[in-house]
C-alpha cells in the first residue's frame, strides 16, 4: 500500500514538472513581430515666463523704493491688456531677499514672474521695462497649455506608427498581424528652452515694431515618444 502511494506521487511530480517544462516552451513558440513607432510634433509656446527683478536702488540722492517701483510695474503691466493675475511673485516665501550694495546701505530686491501668451507680448514687457529703467528681466521658460493634449496625440501616431509597421513588414511575406503582447512606451525629454533670436534681444525701437507674427522668434517646443510594441503573428 505505501508502495503505490509513493508511485502515485512520483507520476503526480513527474506530470506536473512535465506541464511546468512544456508549457513556457509553446509561448515561445508564439509567432511575432517586434516594432518601433516614433512620432513628433513641434508646437509653438503659448505660455512665455519673463523674470523680472524689482531692486532698491538710487536716482540722484534719492532712493526708489521698492513699492515705488512695484506700482509702476503693475500700471505698466496693465496699460498693455495684460492681468495682473498673471503677475505674481517668483517665490511667495521669501519676499524680499536682502542684498550688499554699498558698504553703508543694505538694500532690497523682489523677484517677480509674468506670463504672457505670444512674443509680440514679450516685446512689449520690455520696451516698459526699458521706459521704468528696470534692467534685470529675462525669459525663465516657455511652454505650451495643453500640453498633456498635445502629449497624448503624439502617443497615439507613434502606437499607430508601430502597427502600419509591423503590417507592411509582414505583408511582404505573406503574414497577417495579431494582437498586441506587450507595449512600452519611451517618452523623450521635451526642452522649454527659449532658443534663436528671442525678443528680449533687440533694442527698444525692434521691439516696438515687431510683427503679430513674431511667435517665430522662439524656438518651437519638440515633443517625441518612441512605442516599442510585439504584435504576435496570426
């Protein structure tokens, strides 16, 4: 009787260790195809983020605070049909940063950031910039705001690139696409820098007469996703 219990659970291992072998061997089998979909889209930045520095500083004998100066940046800002809302400081948690200027004066600066939409808009910042004699101003970053649509339209022509793929590749010898096994996705870094001749580079007369159409003056945002995608074949 123990005899046959032990021949009983030898021929349940065997089976069971023979199921184990076999089995990953008829996925390898499976017949497939491996592809890569790219796609790219170069978007123009509508969200362009000019950093300007407010500092205490003297005209003559007579010092100009900041507050002073904060009022004329904000009536400026204004005056050009831009919201104040987008208008805001750089870091709320540290208003004034307290800089050396001379040995005997310890004077202050405020950091501010503006957002506007298009390049003849950055044009304009500057030339009242120019006219309230502040001279610390620059373009932080740019940006476009729908960029998570943009994102997923990209996605979707680079999977839809890997299946044209794969479909023509085996067309050539007579096969047929199936389902997709496994997809993976490799999303590209995207960089918001703004390159070429940008705005805040001309002179004040340039600036005042630059064109509706000067949105290319910034270099053109790139998004890129690569799909990688193992379709079986039918």
């Amino acid at each position: 009787m123990k005899t046959t219990k032990k021949l009983f659970s030898l021929l349940a291992f065997a089976t069971t260790l023979a199921f184990g072998q076999n089995n990953p061997a008829k996925l390898d089998e499976q017949p497939y195809i491996e592809v890569t979909g790219t796609a790219e889209q170069e978007i123009v930045p509508d969200e362009i983020y000019i950093g300007i520095v407010i500092r205490e500083k003297y005209a003559g004998k007579v010092k100009l605070s900041i507050e002073e100066q904060e009022v004329k940046l904000k009536n400026a800002v204004k005056s050009l049909g831009i919201d104040l809302d987008n208008l805001y400081l750089s870091d709320v948690n540290a208003d004034y940063v307290k800089i050396r200027w001379q040995k005997k004066d310890v004077l202050t600066k405020k950091e501010y950031t503006l957002k506007v939409s298009n390049a003849t808009a950055v044009g304009q910042v500057f030339v009242e910039l120019e006219k309230l004699e502040i001279t610390d101003g620059f373009i932080a970053k740019v940006n476009h705001s729908k960029m998570d649509k943009w994102k997923k339209e990209v996605k979707i022509q680079a999977i839809q690139d890997a299946k044209e793929k794969a479909q023509y590749l085996l067309k050539a010898i007579g096969e047929q696409i199936g389902k997709p096994l496994v997809i993976t996705e490799q999303e590209m870094p995207f960089y918001n820098r703004p390159l070429a001749k940008t705005a805040y580079a001309f002179d004040a007369e340039t600036k005042a007469s630059m064109p509706e159409d000067s949105d290319i003056q910034f270099q053109k945002i790139k998004i890129q996703t690569n799909i990688h995608v193992k379709f079986s074949i039918k």
